[in-house]
C-alpha cells in the first residue's frame, strides 16, 4: 500500500510538472508562435482583376465612365485608373477572388491586415478595403452587392509598409439600410469572404488618372486564440484537480482498509509469534508510524482540551482571591481544583513537547543562570519527597565549575526532576544522589562541559527494558508503580538533551538500581539575573472606568474573563465571535479588545486586520489569546495587528499586566494579611529551606508547599509558627500572598548572594 501511494504521488507529481511546463510552452508558443497567414500578391494572386463602375453586371448599375487596367510585374500589382465625372460615386476596384463564390473561406480567426502599397494621384490618399461575406440569408450571385460589404478605409500614409488591427473592420451602414438588416444581424462576418477589394475612394478629384501599386496583402492571425486557448488550459487543470481529488478519496478509501487490514496482521502476529525477524521489524516499523500519528492526533486535541482549563483553572484562581468569603472546606477543594488543572496541564504540555519534538519544531530559550541555586532548589524539593518514603538523599556540587552559566533553566529543569522523580519513584529502600561533575574540557571558547549524574539504589532494569524506557508511553516497571506517569517523560527528556547537544546513557540492573547520566556544554556567562519580588495581588486601578471588550466563542471563557475584569473595576462587554465584535464596536467604544484566536464565524487574526482598517479603531490595543501559543501563531497574530499575545489557560496576573501597559493603568494592590503576628517573632528557617519555598511558590504547588511546611516542623519545633503559617496560607490556596510572605524573608539574603557572586566575577 505504501509503494503503491507513493508511486501515485510520484506520478501525480510528474503531471503536474507537465502540466505546469505544458501551459508556459503553449502561452509562449500561442504569444510569438501559432500564426497563420493569408497572403495576397504576384506570387498568391488569387485571381486578380479589375473593375470600374462602367461595368454594369450582377446589379451594378452605376453607369461611369472610369477606366481601369491591370499590370501584373513579378513584384506587384498596378492598377491605373483613369476617375470620370459620369457617375455619382466614380471608382475603380483591384479584386481577388477567394475560393468558392458561395463558401469563400473563413477569415474570422486573422486580427491583423499587413500592407504594401503605394498610391499615386491628386487629392486625398485614400483607399477602401472591402471583405466581400456572401450569407445566404441576404446574398444572392445575381447581385453583387447583396454581399455584406464589411470594409476598412485606408488613408495610404507616405510610407508603403503598415499595418491595420482587423477589429477597425466594419460593416458598410449604406448596406445596412438598403437591405434592412436588423440590429441584431449588424456586426461583421468573415466566415464566408469570397473576394477582397481594394476600391478608390476618391469622389471629387475626378479627371486624373490614379495609380494604384499593391505588393502585398497579408492577413495575420493566430491558429488558436489567447481566450480559446486559457478555456481549454483551465478545462484541463479542472479535469487533472478532480481526477487528482478522486485519487485522493480512493487512497484515503484505501488507507483505511489497508489500517483495518494491519491491525488484523499485528494480532495475527502477536498471537502465533510465528513470524520471521523480518516481519518483526517490518511490524515495529508500522507501529511508530502509528504511534507518530498518533502523537500528532494528540496534539492536536490538546487545543480542545486547554480551551475547557482555561476556564477551570481561570476560575479557581478568580474564586480564590475572595479569601474572606471562603471556608477552609471551599479553600481546600478550591486548591485540589487548581492543582489537578495544573496537573492535567502538565500531561498536555508533555504531550505537545514530544509532538514539537518529533516535528523539529521545539527551541529552547538558554538565559544566564546562577548554577548552585539552580541546582540547590532541586535538591531541597527533591529530598522533601525522598525522606517521605525514608530514602536517604545525597546532593554534590563538584568544585571547579563556573558560578553562572547560559541555559534554558525550564527544560533542564524538567529533566533533572523527571529523573529524580523516577529514581524517588523506583525506590523503595537505599538513597537517591544528584552529581554535578566537570566532564572533558569543551573546544568552545567560553564554554564548559558539565556531567549530571542521577543515581539510586532501586529495582533496576533488564537489557529488554533498557531498550524500550525511552521510547513514547512506554513504562517498563511492574503495573502497581505506574500510577502517576504518562511514559512520556523519559522520551521527552532524552530528546530535550539532545536538543542541549548530549544524549542520556543509563546503566542498570535488576535489584542493584540505576544511574542516569547526560553531559551538555553549556557557554559560562557573565552574571545570572536578579529575582524579581512577586507582584502584589491587583484590586483595581486609578483614574477613569476603561471599557474592555472580550471576544471568544466558548461561554465559559467569556464568564471567567468578564468576572476577573469587572472585579478588577473595568466596564466589560462579550462577542461570541468576529461579527459580533465588529458590530459592537461602535456602540460599546471599547478601550482595549481580548480577542481568541480561534472562532467559527471569523476568527481573530481576520477580525483584528478587518479592525486596524476601520476608520478610528485602528490604534486600539488588542490582546490575542490562543491555546496554541508557538512562535508561528504569535507571528500570525503580530502580522494581523495584535499588540499581545497570551496564552490559554489565561495567568491573570500576565493579563493585568498586559492591559496596564497597554493601557498606562496604574493599579491598586492589595496587601495581604492572612494571620495577625509579627514577621520579626518568627524563626525563619536556613537560606536554602527558603530558596526551596520560593521555587515551589513560583510553581504554584500547594501541596507540596504544605508538605515542605510539615517537614520543617520536624526538623526544629522552633520552626513550627513560620510553617504553620505556610499550612495556612498554602491550605488557603492564597498564592500570591505565600509568594510574597516568603520574599520577605529571602529578599535580604537574596540580594547578599548576588552581590557575593557579582564581586567574584570581578
């Protein structure tokens, strides 16, 4: 099935080359070749003749007295007319006969006449061109005028050689009238043109003779026309699109039965295990390719799976900043709400990073980063859950390494914590370690190479189990200790490390645990970033109400925003989708738009280009909100005309922050005082214990904030007012204040670290 659609793809592939390269050869070929011509001269005379209007025969009935004779030279025909006064309209004509005097031959298809001519006598210079139609519904052979007279007066210029466009041909309007043509038979035939005249048409300046020299008269056209030749190239590429379309549906038709037919093959296999190594990997193979689509699938339903967090976890942190109207039993189950949002988040995160990964599309963000307090607030969260299962915990920093260096600090973070987490997770008695160690010298300049070492004393792996942990949504370990993992985290850090320029090598074995270990360069840098104090919660803001409209097809959304808006003090309004936000423009007079990026209807990018084109509302600031917040979507919005782009599920706090610097809002915060005391009565526990708080108060982990708190009322009874103040606050779910409560106790010693590391770079 496989070669076979590829083979159609191939073939497609070619046809649509040639039809791409057929279509320019023939509009080049149709634009300077495809011509035709008639030609009319001494070596094509086409019966030459002439005629004056002394001839009376085929209802001629002018009755002069003009003569005209006829030489023929190798090189042209001279005609010499002597013009009478006898007749009213004296001519003399130069005819050549064109095929059958009835069917003459078809001259619809030539746009250009070519002459060769020079005239010679007094007067005015000029000539008429007669193409002679015999129609059988007005022309009989008995009257030579019954012809349609189309013709094309000629002003002979001084030189010989020009040109005139077949379309300036037109039907004679005395022919009209004498044989009562209707209007709607009064255009020009060619089809059926039996002579070509050339006639004087000189009617005062009678008694001279005129002389006539005619070399050439050629009619020029193309075999096919531009418009003929575009309806047969269009009518070809809609038959190629729809042959191309039914293909399509015969191979997506074929697809799945071919999917139908392997998953019967793969039971069949798996059942009788009678197959051929050869079959084995053949069959591996197609269940990668199965589980890369899907990790694609997933991914793309991971879309509709934060459209609905947004609103769950929006709405937990909404209810929790009304602290005084909640009880300890709401206050809890509040706090379970986030933390299983955040925690369904994670999984979908992992999900999107393997499926970023896979595609090639996952980049990391490196920023400077003080090594030892990275690495000693991994530690401190990790030795919390270690001694929660009485496993002993080791942590070395190996002398010799720079201070600060340039990482991406989230994704080493995930996989630090993934393999520790395993390594805590796999062990039941022994000790878990952490090593940083110096590995061979890196060839970059300003660079060192680090070894990060994960050790513990678990259950430990077979060879067969070792070939498969790394792989997507595997979990190697007996059923009873899956609870609690994806089988993503292992894949996803082995390829995050990868993307860092190293590669996780693990050694293992039943009963006697497992080391994983990775070495990345990573460039030295200059100085880590200060840590900047936690924002105080925002209550509202000064100056006049500002009117915010917020635009999302989801119900729920539109809720949670309005609610955490009017609480903040702005007058909001909601749109479903695009048209419902632009007819609402001009009544409501919004200050800023939220706008969703994906909508039925219009969607956001379309609706915020179609606002910045709108006369007075093209400087408005508008806030794109997505769940897919990539780079590419973020350009998306940016080239539509977003100011900002947030992400789903919504940080309200980034939200405020946004609109106040959209808007040059400034807010009004609230200071919280979750329990009467004095901070300066309270025994704070070590640097580290508070650096460990602070990281798990940035991630939002309540849960595990209540477990360090309970930890620490262990280790010294002295500590157990500072940790019943964290349980409270924790247990609350009051982040914002836990956050800030524990600033003020590392702030100092915060800013004496910083200024320690930076006097030892110089």
């Amino acid at each position: 099935m496989t070669q076979w659609l590829s083979r159609s793809t191939r073939i497609g592939y070619v046809l649509v080359i040639l039809l791409v390269v057929a279509t320019a050869i023939l509009l080049v070929w149709q634009h300077f070749g495809m011509t035709r011509t008639l030609e009319i001269s001494p070596q094509h005379p086409h019966g030459a003749r002439v005629t004056d209007d002394r001839d009376n025969t085929r209802g001629n009935s002018a009755n002069g007295n003009s003569v005209a004779s006829l030489t023929v030279t190798k090189d042209a025909f001279v005609m010499r007319c002597y013009l009478g006064a006898a007749a009213t309209y004296p001519f003399c004509k130069l005819q050549f006969q064109m095929g059958d005097p009835v069917q003459g031959i078809d001259m619809s298809g030539y746009d250009t006449i070519a002459f060769d001519l020079r005239y010679t006598g007094r007067g005015w210079h000029v000539l008429k061109l007669h193409l002679m139609n015999f129609e059988p519904e007005f022309s009989t052979l008995e009257d030579w005028n019954s012809q349609r007279f189309n013709e094309l007066l000629i002003n002979v210029p001084a030189q010989p050689e020009f040109t005139a466009p077949m379309n300036a041909v037109r039907t004679a309007d005395w022919w009209h009238f004498s044989r009562q043509i209707p209007l709607s038979k009064s255009y020009v035939r060619l089809d059926h043109v039996t002579t070509v005249e050339l006639a004087t048409d000189n009617y005062q300046d009678t008694g001279q003779v005129v002389t006539v020299e005619l070399r050439k008269i050629e009619f020029r056209g193309k075999w096919i026309s531009r418009a003929t030749l575009m309806t047969w190239l269009v009518f070809v590429w809609i038959v190629c699109g729809v042959i191309g379309l039914s293909l399509g549906l015969l191979h997506y038709r074929s697809g799945l039965r071919a999917n139908k037919t392997r998953v019967e093959q793969l039971a069949a296999i798996d059942r009788e295990r009678k197959e051929a190594e050869a079959a084995r990997e053949t069959a591996l193979a197609e269940a990668v390719a199965l589980a890369r689509q899907r990790s694609q699938f997933l991914a793309q339903m991971s879309h509709e799976l934060r459209t609905p967090l947004n609103a769950i976890i929006g709405y937990a942190d909404l209810l929790g900043r009304d602290r005084d109207h909640l009880s300890e039993r709401l206050a809890s189950g509040l706090a379970t709400i986030h933390e299983s949002g955040q925690h369904l988040l994670t999984l979908i995160n992992d999900i999107l990073d393997l499926a970023r990964v896979e595609a090639g599309k996952m980049v990391l963000h490196p920023a400077a980063v003080h090594l030892e307090t990275f690495l000693q607030v991994l530690a401190n969260i990790m030795r919390v859950k270690a001694e929660e299962k009485g496993l002993g915990f080791s942590y070395e920093l190996a002398p010799g390494l720079p201070a600060a260096v340039t990482i991406d600090e989230t994704r080493l973070r995930q996989v630090l914590l993934n393999l520790l987490g395993n390594a805590v997770k796999f062990t039941d008695t022994g000790k878990v370690s952490l090593r940083v160690l110096p590995a061979a010298p890196s060839s970059a300049p300003d660079s060192a190479r680090l070894r990060f070492e994960v050790a513990d004393s678990g259950i430990g792996m077979d060879t067969q189990q070792l070939g498969r942990i790394f792989q997507p949504f595997e979990q190697v370990a007996a059923a009873q200790r899956r609870e609690g993992g994806t089988g993503l985290g292992l894949a996803i850090s082995q390829q995050l490390v990868q993307l860092m320029g190293g590669h996780i090598d693990v050694v293992s074995a039943p009963g006697k645990g497992s080391t994983f270990s990775f070495e990345i360069d990573v460039p030295v840098a200059a100085a880590a970033p200060v840590v900047v104090a936690p924002h105080d919660t925002v209550i509202g803001y000064e100056g006049e109400r500002k009117r915010v409209l917020v635009v999302d097809d989801v119900p729920q959304n539109r809720a949670m925003l309005q609610d955490l808006l009017q609480e903040t003090g702005f007058l909001v309004a909601a749109a479903a989708n695009g048209l419902e936000c632009l007819v609402l423009l001009d009544s409501f007079k919004p200050d800023l738009i939220l706008m969703d990026v994906m909508m039925p209807v219009m969607d956001g990018n379309e609706t915020t280009r179609q606002i910045r084109h709108m006369p007075g509302w093209g400087n408005v600031p508008i806030i794109a909100v997505t769940a897919s917040a990539s780079p590419d979507d973020e350009r998306k919005s940016r080239d539509a005309g977003a100011d900002a782009l947030i992400a789903k599920p919504v940080d309200h706090d980034l939200l405020l922050r946004t609109i106040g610097r959209l808007l040059a809002l400034q807010w009004i915060a609230g200071h919280p005082a979750p329990e009467a005391g004095d901070d300066a009565a309270l025994t704070v526990p070590p640097a580290d214990e508070i650096e460990a708080l602070w990281q798990l108060a940035q991630i939002g982990s309540m849960r595990e904030i209540r477990e360090r708190a309970a930890y620490l009322r262990g280790l010294d009874p002295a500590y157990a007012p500072f940790a019943n103040r964290l349980d409270t606050l924790a247990q609350g779910y009051h982040s914002k204040q836990l956050a800030a409560f524990v600033a003020r106790f590392r702030t100092g010693d915060a800013a004496r670290r910083q200024d320690d590391f930076q006097s030892m770079r110089t």
